[in-house]
C-alpha cells in the first residue's frame, strides 16, 4: 500500500524463513491432517464445507482438525529445539 512503510530486509528474511520451515514441516504429517490444515487455514474454509469437501462428518473434522494442529505444533517445537540445540 502507498501509506504504509516498507518493511525492513530482516523480518522479509524472517519471514521466508518461516514460510520455507513451515511448508517442510507440513510435508512431515500425514495426508489427513495436511489436507484438513490447508482447507482451514489456506482456503479458510469453514468447519462444515471441510466436511463436505472430505465427504467426512463434521464431527470427525473437527477433532481431526485439532490433532493436526496439535501435531504440527510439536514438530515446530522439535526443529525449534534442534536449532537451539546447534546454535542455529
């Protein structure tokens, strides 16, 4: 936008860093739970449209949903670790 400020080459690199970390953790989980991450949080899809898009019901999706959260959160906490365990 013309209004706002540039953003500075660090937080872009942080960022892409991110970004890059992200997409090879999700590759790590199973199917199911990309499939359902990426309709929730990339198409924005809302709980009851996953489940006609899955053809699973809602209150499988929703549970499913969680887990996948969950387990992604634990991988990003492991190659969190890892990094600071060498110093990266």
């Amino acid at each position: 936008m013309w209004g706002s400020r540039p953003r500075d080459p660090e937080s872009l690199l942080l960022e892409s860093i991110d970004s890059q970390t992200l997409s090879r953790l999700m590759e790590q989980l199973p199917l199911e739970y990309r499939e359902v991450l990426l309709l929730r949080e990339v198409e924005d899809l809302a709980y009851k449209e996953i489940a006609d898009v899955t053809g699973l019901p809602i209150g499988t999706e929703m549970p499913r949903l969680s887990r996948a959260r969950l387990s992604l959160r634990k991988l990003w906490l492991q190659q969190a670790e890892t990094e600071n365990a060498h110093g990266v």
